[in-house]
C-alpha cells in the first residue's frame, strides 16, 4: 500500500463545505494534472465563487489516490501572507527527510540565482516525488493585466514552464496569469462563470444551517431555491446570508428579508459581508478585528494574548466559538487555529479607526508583540527560523512604528543576507527608508541598507551609504559594532574598485574596532580584506604580516572560515611574490577550509588564485581545469566579478596554448561579465579580447599594443594573471614582427 501523500500548509478553501456537485470541472482539473504535458492548471472565476473550495477538492481527490502525487504544498496570500520564492522554496524543503531537508535549506543560502536553486531543489523532489505547488488567491500578486506585480515570482514560473522535474501548479485566481503565447500548451484552464446550480445551492444552505440556528429547516424547498437563484449560486454569498441571519439578535431576520434588504445595494456579496460585520457584538467584533490583523491561521490563545490589556473582560474562547458558528471564522481542528476568511478580514481592516482604543495602530502593535515572544532563538541555522521575526517586523511597519522596525531587522539582516535573502532585505529596508526618527534606528537602517547593496547591488548606491553610516557611527563611543561594519564594508568596496590606499585606511580602522569591542567574526573577515589590499599594493610583506594575525586567530578559534581566509590572504601575496608552488599550496588549502566551513561563494575566488598559481608553475591544462571550475563556482553564486576574472585569466591560459578562438570566446564572455564602468578590470577585459582579435587577424604589432594596455589596467590585481606575464609576450610578438627589418 503507498503511504499518504504529504501536505504542507493549511488546507485551502476554508474547507470542503462549499464544494458542490462540480464534478465536470473536478473530473477536467484531475484529468488535466495527470497529462504529461500540463505544468500548470488554472482555476478562474470571482470572487466569492468556489475556487478556493474547488482546488481543496481536488488535492482532497488526488491525495486520496496515493499515488498521483508524492506531496503537496499549500500557499495563499490571503492565508499566509505574500507568497514568494523563497517560501515555496521552503515549503517544498519540508516535503522531504530531515536529514535531505537541511541539505537543501543549506542550498537556499548559497549566493546563487534563484533559478539555480530552484532547479537544484526539483531535482531532487522530481526523481522520486511528484509534487503538486496550490498557490491560491493568486490574484493579489497579479496587476489587473494579468502580469506579476513583483518579479521575485518570475524564477519559479520560468522553472515549472522549462525544467522537466519541476513540481506542477495548480492556481486559484480572479483573472489568468498572463503567460507569453508559446506557453500556454503547457496550461490548462477551468473558468467558473456561474455559482452553484440551484438544487445545488439550496443544499449548501441547508447544511450551512445544520444546527437550525437560522431557521431554515421551516423553509420550503421553493423558499431555498428562490433564494439561491437570488444570490446567483455564489457560495460565499450563501455562507454570509446565514451568517447575517443568526447574529441579527435584535430583528430575527429570516432567510427572505435578507436577501431581499441586500439585493438592492449592487454588489451583494460585498453588501452581506459589510452587513455581517457591522452586526457583531462588541467582543465578536474585537475578536475579529484582531484575527484581521493576523490574517493567518492563530491559536486561541493567540488572540487572547492579544486583547487580554485591551479589554479584560472579554472572552475571545467564547467569541471564537460563536464567529465559528455563523461561519465567520473557520476552525482547523487538525491546528487549533482559526482564521477569519479573507473578505471578511479584507473588510474588517479597512473599517479599523485608529480613534478609539483598539484602533489599526494599536492591535498591529500587539500583534507584533505576540511573534516577538514566538521567536526562535539563536544559533539560527536557516531563512526558515526567522518568520516570526519577520512576521513581526511586517506589523511593526503597518503600526508605523518604523524605529521598531529598523531595530529589529538590524538583529537579522545580516544573517538573512549569508542565507541568500539579499532581494527580502533590501524589501524590508525599502520598507522604512526615509521614516525613521531615532537616530540609533537611522543608523542601524543605514549599515543594513549599505551591506545589502555591497552583497547584492548597485554598489554605487553603497559607497554614499556607508559614508553616511560611519559619520553617524562616529558620534557615539556606543555605536562601536555598527562603525565597524561600516568601516568593513566602505573598505572593501574602495579595494573592488582600487582606491587601494582609501581601503587600507578604512579596513585597518575596522579590524581595530572588531578586536576592540571582541568581534572575532568581524575582526577576522576585514583582516581577509586588509591583506588582499595589501597585495593589490603589491607590498608583499604587510599582506603576509596580516595573514599572520589570520592564522594566530584560526589558532585561537579553531574556526575553519578564519583558517580558510588565512590561506586566502598568504595564496595573494605569493601569487605577487612570484612564489607559485606556495601560492598553489595556500589556495588549495583555503579551498578545502571553506567547504569545511560551507561557504561556497568564496571557492570561486580561491580556485582562481589556484589557476593563476598552476600557470605560473607551468601545468597549463592544470590550469585550465581550475579556472573553468572556479567559473561555474561563480556563476552558481551569481558573482560577475568572479565571471570576469576566471574568463580572462582563461583566455590568457588559451591564449598561451595557441588556441586563438577558445581566447577570444574566453575574452568576449570577460567583458560581458564585468558590468559597465567597472573601471580597470573591464577596461583590461576589452583590451585583452582585442589583443586576440588582433593575433587571430595577423596583426602581431597591434596585439602588442592591446597586451601592453591589459597589463596596465590589470596591474595591481592579484586575482589576475600577471601584467608582467602580457607584458613580456607583447615585447615577444613585437620582436617577431620587426626581427626582418
């Protein structure tokens, strides 16, 4: 017997309730997932009319087979807030063991495109499990022409449309996700114009009633079906109807006043819902008001906690009971949570007063507050340990109380940036730029914002940043640990783009703060870059001298990423000394610490220096070798720079072995990585390729010029071949040119 597919996150559709009788479209729906061909099935309507339902039937359908599909994962933006890559990423991750799972929340970190790690991720998941990805209410993250509002979704769609093992996609959506024409073979789509039929709907009011609170159970099958066909099937327009009637204490309303009072006001799904709301009791409304700021599912004692100060005399237990009952609130038992459903919260949101004492404001502060004691404490080891964190930083910006905020993302930035979560950091930085008041929060803002846009771009952005930070920094003895990080980053920014003496100053100050305040992290990474400054200063002695302090602290700590940066720092300073047996020897053993240490975005650049070191040597296809795998290490963490350098350093290597046209494909793929104004790397880039082009075309004099310009351009840069090396081969090709003269 197969074992029951896995389900992660909550059912969707607020139940089955309101599935009725769509057999033809569930049939269609399963029909479609089980082709080959389709990566994605679509179902479309309004508001209100089943969709939600309809998808929870059919993973209801297709989990009860078994062996349709191996998992599934469950996401609405209604339920659980944006959806995004990286929670798909993460969902998917628990579909796993874990043992496999940590594996993958390992691969999240690595600085590479989401694309990579998308396909990494279905790799593993496709071999051996079929998974279904249900991404319901899909329409908030749609503009109304049908494309994404945000581009951070465009990776996972572009891998369930080309890769083969990629998950299908089962959507829910007001309107259709605008697809380019070629793909929309691969789509299918069912589209519910009309509500239930008639016989239909009258069943589900009768079962909405199963306790006979509204009174239905006297009406005539003529009375339920009159006002089914009134309300136009829509089952959430059903599902209000009887919530309107059994909270209407005062007028006892039945079945036919309502109805017939809504049916005048236009949209009547929208009027039954305002209707609903307003006729609340005073603890029901506060109840709901606050599962309307959650938005997602909650534990009673969630809710509790929540209005316990607000007003102690209410019983939330008893009001939650009471929502469920009219169907405002939906129980899920196999949690214990509830949830209001989202036209409901919609609307209940949008009518909060900040006035009165449990206002907008105030019930976003308390929530906050609530994740703030569900925080998953340090060590963390993954993205996924932060959501309450990150929950709490949402409704810290929705209360408007951006210092909070700031504070609490500058606890976490920095961690959520080695994770990979560069494009979530930035977000959240967006999200408070220029609304701080507090200047500790400003400046905490301030060194996050600069050290994101160092991780991931423009680094331009960076440097004006940063300046601003360490001026703040400065103020204050208090403010040592962000001065340091300031100082580290500014430092390492001014060596990327060779204001070499600019960066020493800056990073020398960084490692005396570090080691001042014990900041071994710290201390020990702007060491790593004070020594490699030092070597693009080609001042041999003091970039040894540094890798000393390295290695003395690698002996303290027994850290395998302090030693690892040691080897990086000594592996440089031999490659400018010329001592290429030693460089070689340093850069391996840097390369080995940092896969001890899992830190894969620095392969790239230790292998490069391996490359370097073996062509000094004279293992030329050694070389080679080192230099393509040190160019896929980079391209994996999505790091252009690291791109750049191993493709020129490959076309020299080419270059040597008399392969013209590997040179100049190697040189052309060079200057494209280097992005436009990358000052001398690129400008040595583009001379090079035209020294080739120059060789490739016979003319060995203009070769020996573009040589003589790389070398300038190149000089000072360890993690490039030597300009001596171009140098002296232009002073060869200008001697075979003139030797007949």
């Amino acid at each position: 017997m197969a074992p029951s597919p896995t389900v992660v996150g909550p059912p969707i559709g607020y139940g089955l309730d309101l599935f009725k009788d769509r057999t033809e479209q569930l049939d269609r729906l399963c029909e479609a997932l089980a082709r080959p061909g389709i990566r994605m099935v679509s179902i479309l309507g309004r508001r209100g009319i089943g969709k939600s339902a309809l998808g929870a039937k059919v993973v209801d359908t297709l989990a009860a087979q078994a062996t349709a599909f191996h998992g599934f994962v469950n996401l609405s933006s209604r339920v659980d807030g944006a959806i995004t890559v990286e929670r798909i990423f993460f969902a998917c991750c628990r579909l796993v063991p874990a043992g496999e799972r940590e594996a993958l929340q390992a691969l999240w970190g690595r600085q590479q495109s989401a694309y990579d790690k998308l396909i990494d991720l279905f790799e593993v998941l496709g071999h051996e499990r079929r998974v279904l990805v249900v991404l319901d209410n899909f329409e908030d993250h749609l503009r109304s022409d049908g494309q994404l509002r945000d581009d951070d979704l465009v990776p996972f769609f572009e891998t369930v449309f080309r890769v083969p093992n990629a998950p299908r996609v089962l959507l829910t959506s007001q309107i259709p996700l605008g697809l380019d024409p070629a793909l929309l073979r691969f789509e299918s789509r069912v589209h519910l114009q009309e509500g239930l039929p008639v016989s239909d709907s009258a069943d589900l009011l009768l079962e909405l009633d199963h306790d006979g609170a509204a009174g239905l159970s006297s009406a005539s099958r003529a009375e339920l079906e009159a006002a089914a066909q009134r309300l136009h099937g829509v089952p959430r327009a059903l599902e209000l109807a009887i919530g309107a009637i059994v909270n209407d204490h005062l007028t006892l309303p039945t079945l036919e006043d309502v109805i017939s009072d809504y049916s005048a006001r236009g949209n009547i799904v929208e009027q039954l819902a305002q209707r609903n709301l307003n006729e609340l009791s005073e603890e029901e409304r506060l109840t709901l008001d606050v599962l309307a700021v959650f938005r997602s599912p909650v534990p009673p004692e969630a809710v509790q906690w929540v209005m316990r100060p607000l007003s102690p005399g209410l019983d939330p237990s008893r009001a939650l009971a009471r929502l469920a009952d009219i169907y405002m609130v939906t129980r899920h038992p196999r949690s214990r949570t509830f949830t209001l459903h989202p036209l409901d919260a919609d609307i209940a949101y949008a009518a909060l007063d900040d006035q009165n004492p449990w206002g907008r404001r105030v019930l976003e502060r308390r929530v906050a507050s609530w994740y703030a004691t569900q925080r998953v404490p340090q060590p963390w080891t993954s993205a996924d340990d932060l959501v309450q964190h990150r929950l709490e930083f949402e409704h810290r910006v929705r209360a408007e109380d951006y210092d909070a905020a700031a504070f609490l993302l500058d606890e976490i930035g920095e961690f959520l940036l080695w994770q990979g979560s560069v494009r979530e950091v930035l977000g959240m930085h967006e999200a408070i730029d220029g609304r701080l008041d507090n200047e500790e929060a400003l400046l905490a803002h301030l060194v996050g914002k600069g050290l994101a846009h160092h991780v991931g771009g423009p680094t331009d952005d960076s440097v004006a940043i940063l300046e601003t930070a360490i001026r703040l920094a400065e103020l204050s003895p208090g403010r040592r640990l962000q001065l340091t990080r300031a100082l580290f980053a500014l430092g390492d920014l001014f060596r990327q783009s060779r204001r070499l003496r600019d960066a020493t100053t800056l990073l020398e100050r960084a490692v005396d703060v570090a080691h001042e305040i014990g900041e071994r992290f710290h201390e020990d990474h702007a060491l790593l870059c004070l020594s490699l400054t030092y070597s693009y200063l080609e001042e041999i002695e003091p970039a040894l001298e540094v890798a000393d302090r390295l290695d003395a602290l690698a002996a303290e700590t027994g850290d395998p990423m302090t030693r690892a940066r040691a080897h990086d720092a000594r592996s440089a300073a031999y490659v400018v000394a010329g001592r290429w047996a030693d460089a070689a020897e340093s850069a391996a053993a840097g390369i080995a610490d940092y896969q001890a240490a899992r830190v894969p975005e620095a392969l790239g650049y230790a292998r490069n220096v391996l490359g370097i070191a073996q062509l000094g040597l004279g293992q030329t296809e050694a070389a080679v070798e080192s230099l393509r795998q040190a160019n896929d290490e980079g391209r994996q963490v999505e790091i252009p720079r690291i791109l750049g350098m191993t493709q020129y350093n490959l076309a020299w290597a080419h270059w040597t072995l008399g392969r013209i046209g590997a040179a100049r494909t190697a040189a052309e793929l060079s200057v494209a990585a280097f992005p436009p104004g990358e000052g001398g790397d690129g400008k040595a880039a583009r001379a090079l390729l035209l020294a080739v082009e120059s060789r490739a075309t016979g003319q060995p004099d203009a070769a020996s010029g573009f040589l003589r310009e790389a070398a300038e351009h190149a000089r000072g840069n360890t993690d490039l071949v030597p300009s001596a090396w171009l140098e002296a081969e232009a002073v060869r090709l200008s001697k075979e040119e003139h030797q007949d003269d």
